[in-house]
C-alpha cells in the first residue's frame, strides 16, 4: 500500500469536505488525532469549533444566518475513559451512547454504526466517517469506518470497517469526498496511510496550510500522551 504525503492529499485537492486523521507520532509516544471541516454553502462556512468539558461542538458563528442545523451542528468529539470518538456527524453520539450502555466488548463501534448510515444529503449522500482510539495498559489501537452509498445510489448503505495496530510516525486518512464536483464524488478505498510528525501543533500546521484557503473552516488536533494520559490540543476556526 503506498505511503501518501498529506501535504500534497490536501492541497491538490480543492475539497475532500470532512476529513479524520488517526495514528501515531514519529517517537511512538502519543496517539494523534485530527479532524476539519469545509464547506461550499454560506451556511456550512458558518460554523466554528469549541471545545467543552468531554468533548468538542461545531456551533453556528453567526446564529442569525443559521438555517438548518441538521446536518452541520453536532459533536465531532465525545472521550470515555480509556477512549476517543471523533466523527463527522451525529454518530459520535451513537458510537459513545451504545458504549456508555453496553461497555467495551471489541466490537462496540461497529455494532452502534451498523445501526447508521450515510448522510440523507441527496444526491451527495454524504458518507459518514468515523474513527476510534483505544487506550489501556501498554495499549493503543484504533478503528476507522465509514458508511456510504452504493455509487451513489441512496438505496443502498454499504459499511466498511478498519482496524489498525499503530506504528510510530504513520497514520491514516478518510475524507468524506474524493474531490470536488456535483454531485461531490465520495471517498473510496481504503483509508490513505501517511506519514505523522511528532507533535500536536505540527500536525496542526501540515493540515491548515495546506487545506483549500476559500473552502476550509475549522480544524481541531488532539495528543494524548501513552504513558501519563496527559493531552495537548489545538482548534483553528476561520471564522475567529
């Protein structure tokens, strides 16, 4: 499988919409986390990042111009004590609800998404990506997924599953869509391993740059270090 370079994923690709990052740093001692949003419509760029205790909201930045929260307000980020949930939708909830309700048993994220699917945005039917980090006693792993429709045919959600054992200084990549267009193409294939470098604030400076300046909205970058738990995070919103 080709090593990808995340710079040039980005910045040759004028809107990959919603994008998670999940790996390892180059040092192997922390778990890293990235998720952004863009958007086309006024009321997508309409949004910033903010954090609150257990998690992290998109809320609107200009509630006058606000017009339907359906599908762009909701908790990217929802954390239970040995784990990290970032999504592109309201299935953080899902994935921690089916958790907090029936614990851990290995395949708890992907019991709660077989309970969801893409978005009911047609005809995009935007898929919904999600991912999954683990934490335990000389432990670190994490799942992705996403759930999309069948080329395009909202009829039809097909549901794909990851499960990576991390390396250090690599880590994987899912955007909701392959490139720009109408209707917006959706990401396929496996998600894209790239290369991670050692810290938070890295990470976050690789991805805002290089994200298209007129579609690009908010980033949110999360570390968690492995052996102490302590975290270190970033938001970038635009619109502040």
């Amino acid at each position: 499988m080709a090593l990808y370079d995340l710079k040039k994923l980005l910045s040759e690709n004028s809107y990959p919409g919603r994008g998670i990052v999940v790996g390892k740093s180059v040092d192997g001692k922390k778990a890293m986390i990235a998720y952004f949003i863009m958007g086309r419509s006024e009321n997508s760029r309409n949004r910033i990042f903010e954090r609150f205790e257990g998690g992290m909201r998109t809320k609107a930045y200009d509630e006058s111009k606000l017009v339907d929260p359906s599908l762009i307000i909701y908790n990217p980020y929802l954390s239970l004590p040995n784990a990290d949930i970032v999504t592109n939708g309201d299935q953080t909830d899902t994935v921690y609800n089916y958790v907090k309700e029936h614990g851990e048993d290995g395949f708890a994220f992907e019991k709660a998404l077989h309970t969801r699917e893409f978005e009911p945005d047609a005809p995009n039917f935007t898929p919904r990506i999600s991912a999954m980090l683990y934490y335990g006693d000389n432990c670190f792993n994490y799942k992705m997924s996403i759930l999309k429709s069948a080329n395009g045919d909202g009829s039809v959600c097909n549901r794909y599953f990851y499960s990576y054992t991390p390396r250090n200084g690599y880590g994987h990549f899912i955007h909701t869509y392959k490139c720009d267009g109408n209707p917006i193409p959706s990401f396929y294939g496996e998600p894209e391993e790239v290369a991670l470098p050692n810290s938070a604030g890295e990470l976050a400076s690789i991805i805002w740059s290089n994200l298209n300046e007129d579609n690009k909205v908010s980033l949110f970058v999360r570390e968690v270090d492995l052996e102490t738990g302590k975290a270190n995070e970033f938001i970038f919103n635009k619109n502040n």
